[in-house]
C-alpha cells in the first residue's frame, strides 16, 4: 500500500506502528523524519515542503523513545488547520503521534503527491 493509499483511508498509524516501527532501530538507532503535515496538527511545516511537518522520532531496536517536533506558534495557521480538520469531507483528522544522527527514515506528503518512505543511514 501506497503512503497515499494508507493516508487516504486512514490506516498510517495501523501501517506504521505494525509493519513499520518493529523493524526500526535494529542496527543501530534510527530517526524517522519528515513526518505527513496532515497528521501533525501542532507541528510546524518545513520551509518551502508544506505538506512535510519539522517533527521526529528515535528508535532503538523496534521501541520508540522519543518523539519531538518543532511547535507551531502560528495561530492562524492553527486554525485553519482546525477547520480543515472540521470540513465536512476532510481528510482524516491531523494526530500528535510521531535530525538525523545514525540512522533515518523519512515519511513525504500527505496525498495529492505520490511519496513513499525512504530509508538513508550515516
């Protein structure tokens, strides 16, 4: 399934914390980055990717250890996103869930952009 398959009919979570995550970290610790702006309501956007939110996760041998981003302190940007969020017919809702040192894995745009997840290590 396609990172947009999976956003589109709300499974990300599902696919990432079942297929994904436990493989993550075994080598050597891993930084899964570039998390889908769409499922990061409180996070800020990176310069010039909009639909790519400035947040990450450490994994250790399949275990998430930390989990940060970088806040957004726009309110009108907040709001938008909340009323989005709210439309009728919107993509489904944006989630608090999920630099790069050793290893890192990065997830790209949420749908209307084909993307699929990367792996790259140091």
């Amino acid at each position: 399934m396609s990172l947009d398959e999976a956003l589109a009919s709300d499974r990300f979570e599902e696919i990432l914390t079942t297929e994904v995550e436990p493989h993550l970290g075994k080598i050597r610790p891993t930084f899964l980055t570039e998390y889908p702006a769409c499922l990061a309501a409180l996070a800020r956007t990176k310069p010039g990717e909009p639909q790519v939110a400035e947040r990450f996760e450490l994994y250790i041998d399949g275990l998430e250890l930390a989990n940060a981003f970088t806040e957004l302190t726009d309110p009108r940007e907040q709001r938008s996103r909340f009323e989005t969020d709210e439309r009728p017919g919107a993509p489904p809702a944006r989630r608090l869930t999920r630099s790069r040192r050793s290893s890192s894995t990065s997830l790209r745009p949420c749908p209307k952009r084909p993307a699929s997840p990367s792996v790259s290590t140091a």
